[in-house]
C-alpha cells in the first residue's frame, strides 16, 4: 500500500489532468462540500478517503485502487457484495447474489449473501456503463416471458443507478417481494410507460404511471450457456 502522501499526489494529478474535473466536482462526486477534496489533497484533512469514496474515484478516473492509496494485493478481499479488483490483470469481480429475477411469474427476492463473483475486465465494464462497479451486481433470469432477448438460466449485469426509466430499455422491477425483468418503454409526450415481455404469449402492463413502476436497475449485459 502506497503511503496517504503519495495517494493525494497522486490524486491531484488526476485531477490536474483531466479537462472536466476539478477540486470542486470531484468533491460533489463523492457527495462532499466544495472544498472537501481540496483540503485532502492540500491539507490532508481528512487524512485517509473512506474506502468508498476512494474506489469511487478510482474508478471515475480509470485508474487500480492502489494507486489511490488501496490494497495491493492481486486480488483484493472484498466483503460480500463489494466488487473486488485486479491490480495486475485489470480484472474486476462482480457479485453475483444467489437471487432469481423472473422473466415469468415472479421471483421472491431472498438476496442476503454472495452466492459467486463473476470476473468483467474493468475497461470493458467502463464501456457498457458508466457506474461504478459497486453499483453493478449480477443476477440469474428465470422464465421464458422475455424470449428471445433473455433466456431461463440466463445471467445478467445490471446497473443499480438505473432506478428510473430515462430510455427504453430491459429493467429489473420490483413488484411487492417479486422481482421482473421486463422492457420498458417510454412515452415522453404522455410522460407514461409500458412494460412488456418480449415473448408475445405474456401480458404486457400498457400506459403506467412511472411513479408506480419500483425499477431495481436496467439490464447492460447478458450471458449464457450454449
């Protein structure tokens, strides 16, 4: 582990090099005041990052934890439902909760540990989302109402920032103890929603209030077996 010294250069660094960052954003970042970063990185005050906010920043700057002060482990020990990252290989560990989303019936949420972690390369996890890797989490899709989109067995990453539908798109959704994975699309006009399956055999839910839809996240990945 670098000393706090080198982590705030290093983080100043960063900053100074990036022409849509300052002391101020990156302060709001992390949802601190607007002097928060320049007083660490000047004053060390405060003298160590939480651990969230540093991983936060790491990735928003595209950079390995340790170069912000992290671990230098190979692969980090993450408490369960943390992600976890590779210094050398640039390989991030996403938890994958023992919890079914239905594409079907309804699946009751029963998520209280990491069942696995699933390895993503960090840059391409930077490709198909712009959160942070603490804010994705894998899930396994039950049921054929999403056919041919998504398939009973399927594993899929989603976006925990997404609680609201801004663009069409296949969302996780919330409905009392059951979780659903539909897709949802916008009708910007009426400032309504539609949530649909894929497979035209099930129901879809026409003209909804937005405000009535609990969305979980938006789907940004899917993975199967052949």
């Amino acid at each position: 582990m670098i000393s706090e010294k080198a982590a705030r250069r290093r983080l100043d660094e960063l900053i100074k090099e990036s022409p849509d960052d300052d002391y101020t954003s990156v302060s709001a970042l992390i949802g601190k005041n607007h002097a928060y970063m320049q007083q660490y990185v000047g004053r060390g005050n405060p003298r160590r990052l939480k651990e969230q906010d540093r991983r936060k920043l790491a990735w928003h700057f595209g950079v390995p934890d340790w170069e912000l002060g992290g671990p230098e482990a190979d692969f980090e020990t993450a408490p369960a439902g943390h992600f976890s990252e590779s210094r050398s290989s640039g390989v991030v560990l996403i938890p994958s909760y023992d919890v079914k989303a239905s594409a079907g019936a309804g699946t009751n949420v029963e998520y209280d540990s990491v069942d696995q972690f699933l390895p993503f390369r960090a840059s391409w996890l930077r490709e198909v989302s712009s959160c942070s890797p603490s804010d994705l989490t894998v899930i396994c899709v039950r049921g054929d109402s999403m056919y041919p989109t998504l398939s009973d067995g399927d594993n899929i990453l989603v976006d925990l920032t997404a609680t609201e539908a801004r663009r069409d798109g296949v969302y996780v959704l919330r409905n009392g103890g059951d979780l659903h994975v539909k897709r949802v699309s916008l009708t910007p006009v009426e400032g309504r929603i539609t949530v649909k399956s894929d497979n035209p055999m099930y129901e879809s839910w026409e003209d909804c209030d937005p405000t009535d839809i609990d969305i979980v996240g938006r789907v940004v990945w899917v993975g199967r077996k052949l």
